[in-house]
C-alpha cells in the first residue's frame, strides 16, 4: 500500500523526509519483525512479546532501520537517517491502530464482531458463543488462550492482540469465510488502542471485580475503561449486561445499542432456574424472551451458569432459535485451565483453575465448597511486580473455603516468592496453611496429602505453559505437573 494512502488516517502528523511516495510491505510495532520497506511503529510495550517485556519501542529504532525500515513513526521524536521517512505523532498507539486497520483494509467491518468484557469469564464465554454459534455459522474466536477459525486452534500472543496482530486475524478469518468473531475484549485492550476503529455489532459484560490495579490505579478508572466498548455501539447493535452484577445497568444505560440483560437473582431478559450442579456439570431451566428450556451442561458452577447466560443472549440477538441454542450449550465445550477436572482414577478430585483475583477464587472455591467434599485444599499464590494489595483479599478468601491452605510461588518475576507469600498469608486466619515455594513441589505436596473425597484446587495459572522468575521463564503447566504426579 502507499504511504500515502496510509498518511490519510493520521489527522495529525509532523513528517521529515517524504519526498516520493513509496510502496510499504507491512506495518509492525516489533523491531524482531521489520523487513526491507516496512513502516515501524514504536509505541511503548506494556505487553509481552514472546514473554519479553520491552518498555520502550523507541530504544528499538536503530534496530529497525538496520533491519530495513523505511518509515518509523515515533511518539517521541529523535533523529534518524535522512534515507528514513521519519513520522512523529501525539500517540504512537493510536496511530498503530489506524494505520494497521487501513494497511489490512478494515478486515472486521466484513465480520459480525461480538466483544466481551469483564474481569472474569471473558475466555468460557466466548467459548460458549462460539460452541452455539457453528450450529449454523462459520465462527472465529481471540482470547487469551489463542485464536480459532472454525474450531481450529492457531496461537496468538495477548488476550487483545496488538493491531497489527489483530488486523492479520481479521484477515485470516475474512479469507477462511468467516460470518462471526466472538473476541475478548481487556481493559488493557481497550485503553491501548488496541480494538480502535474495530465494528462491534454486540457487546457483552461479564462482571467486575480487583484485577490490573497496577495499572489502572482505582476501580472507577477500571470500570470507564471497560464501558468505552458499550459507548462505541450504533444503534441497530446489541449491548448485552449481567445485571446481578452492580455494574451491569451502567454498562445498559451508556450504550445507544439495544438492551439485552442477563441474571439468575433478578428478573431478566435471559435467565436460569432450577440450578443443580455437580462436579461433572450443571442442569438449569433456561428462561428466554423466545421460550423456555432445559439445559444438561457439562460446565460446572454458577459462574458457567452466568456465562452461558451471556453467550445465550448473544445467540438471541442473532436470531438463533432455542433448539439450535440447546446443542451448542449441551456440546462438549473444553476451555484449558477453566475448571479443568484432572481424573487419573484417584479416589479425590485434582481441579485446576485460572482463578487470580479475589472475586474468581471466591466463584471457584464457593463452588468446590458447594459440592460437600471431606476437605477443600487449595493451592496458589499471587503474581509478582503486581497489585499487591489483592494478595491479602486473596488469601482472606481461600481461608473462607478451605480447609487446607499450600501458598506458592506464581510468576514471582523480581519479587522475593517469600515476600509475596507473606503478604497473602496476612488475610488468612484459620485454615490450615503450609508454604512450599517451589510451585511444583507444592502441587505434589498437596496430592500426597490428599484423602478420600477431598477436592484440591490449583489456581492462578491455569492454561499459562510458563513461570516468570526474576532472571528466566521457565516452562511450567499445572495440569501437565499435577497429571505426572497423578500418574505416578
């Protein structure tokens, strides 16, 4: 494409070199990535790449100019070759986002784009709308596992890819004919720019709760953050709230799209009663605008009950009949890491969970609590160079539901595991409570200690296949640790 047509999206730009159009291969953000005639965008890397945290893109110039960039757009201006077009802008995010989306050609506008936010659920859920969605359609999915295209997995990197990742899956999906994309959709996603100028036709809230107040400093920040998604909708899109959620109406009233609410404890658009579960799956009367009808899942707890809620919801506003609803929902929907069951034929249950804020480990251990066991043992432990002041919540609540505590280490990153682990067992009061820092030997200690009928939770890790410590990551799976020992 030429730069020209490029430059069209920059409103506003300062441009030093620009004397002839030229033909550009490929806009890109990392300097690992530039090849002859690409545009290097160097915007500030909160995320990871490759589990590589880089600060700061504009120290990555020098390396993308040698590896072929032939225009960089800097944020902060800096001299370059005079062979280099150099473009500065007010935001370097913003302006990835634009020109990746005009370099693809605006891919998602061909797609019925569903976005899901929340602090917990987004991943099951958009499972869920997908296991329902390909009764009828050809359906693509991002989160925070990978992405897929008609049940097909492919890795991506980020729960929201960076723009030009994300603009190349569009694209995938558009070739491989996709109708629909149900994507996740972080806090992190939406104030980096990363979903900018993307077609949402439905939005969908999960919940709220304490998570990435590193970044966002306080709740109120966290929750404008989120209803940005709600704000963006037209009015012939959907916007789709749990209501039994204290923010749920808020995420309703800011959007002009039209109103779908879910809940189980409030009158509702879609709901669920006659709730049994059980730790292979959850039986409900499903309660809709279009009729009613029973649902056999094999996900289990309320907190499925409420994300299959959502994704019904969805199904609703694209017109998709109950029937069609019911086999998607009654699939067999696997989400790595998500109550995951681990069954070796040991007399107890072996369950691992990505639970890592207060509100999820209180959804997961109310649960495994719920299904009467001899003794809940629960192990887990709290990221490091992250919000700190969750560790204490975290631990006030698995003192609550267990009855055996093993604290651990969890991507402990430049922090001592020992301080972390200190700082967790400040909430905790009454459980037994054992500190095994090694993350694996804790795992094996709590199976050891196991006893008939007891449940063990695993939490905090859950799909992630690495440990972040201070000087290395290291491949670590908590479901291929506990499935060794288990074996063993």
């Amino acid at each position: 494409m030429k730069l020209s047509q490029l430059l069209e999206e920059l409103s506003e730009k300062k441009i030093t070199g620009y004397e002839n159009d030229v033909d550009i291969q490929g806009v890109v953000y990392d300097p690992l990535r530039v090849k002859p005639g690409f545009m290097f965008v160097a915007i500030n890397i909160y995320t990871q790449l490759d589990k590589i945290e880089i600060p700061e893109g504009h120290d990555k110039v020098d390396d993308a100019i040698n590896a072929g960039a032939a225009v960089v757009v800097l944020q902060r201006d800096m001299a370059v070759p005079d062979s280099v077009i150099k473009i500065v802008v007010p935001d370097s995010r913003y302006a990835l986002a634009k020109l990746a989306n005009k370099f693809y050609q605006f891919p998602s506008k061909k797609l019925k784009m569903i976005g899901i936010t929340g602090t917990n659920g987004k991943t099951t859920t958009t499972h869920i709308i997908e296991s329902i969605l390909l009764q009828k359609y050809r359906t693509g999915l991002i989160g925070t596992l990978y992405y897929k295209i008609n049940g097909k997995i492919n890795q991506s990197k980020d729960t929201t890819p960076e723009p030009p990742d994300l603009q190349d899956i569009f694209t995938h999906m558009v070739n491989e004919k996709v109708d629909y994309c149900a994507m996740e959709v972080s806090s992190h996603g939406i104030d980096f720019f990363r979903v900018e100028g993307l077609d949402y036709d439905v939005a969908l809230f999960t919940n709220l709760s304490q998570d990435h107040l590193d970044y966002h400093k306080t709740m109120d920040v966290y929750l404008e953050t989120k209803k940005k998604l709600f704000k963006w909708l037209e009015p012939d899109d959907y916007a789709i709230a749990n209501i039994d959620d204290a923010h749920g109406q808020e995420f309703l009233d800011v959007s002009k799209g039209k109103p779908l609410s879910f809940a189980v404890n409030r009158a509702a658009d879609v709901m669920a009663k006659d709730i049994e579960f059980n730790i292979k799956g959850t039986k409900y009367r499903l309660v809709t605008p279009i009729g009613e009808i029973d649902i056999d899942q094999k996900l289990v707890g309320m907190f499925n009950v409420y994300n299959s809620l959502g994704a019904v919801a969805v199904a609703i506003s694209q017109g998709m009949d109950l029937e069609t609803i019911k086999r998607g929902l009654e699939s067999n929907i696997r989400v790595s890491g998500r109550f995951e069951l681990l069954d070796k034929g040991q007399p107890f249950s072996v369950v691992v969970d990505y639970a890592h804020t207060p509100d999820g480990m209180e959804k997961v251990l109310s649960l495994a609590d719920d299904l009467k066991p001899n003794r809940v043992i629960t192990v887990f432990g709290c990221g490091g160079d992250r919000d700190k002041d969750k560790r204490p919540k975290m631990g006030s609540v698995a003192d609550k539901y267990s009855d055996v505590i093993v604290l651990t280490a969890d991507n402990p990153r430049n922090e001592d595991p020992k301080n972390i682990i200190n700082d967790i067992a400040r909430g905790i009061n009454n459980a037994e409570t054992h500190q095994v820092i090694d993350r694996q030997q804790a795992i094996e200690f709590a199976i050891k200690y196991a006893q008939p009928n007891d449940i063990i939770m695993i939490l905090g890790k859950g799909h992630e296949t690495t440990q972040t410590l201070k000087t290395e990551t290291i491949h670590f799976n908590d479901v291929e640790v506990a499935e060794a020992i288990l074996a063993n």
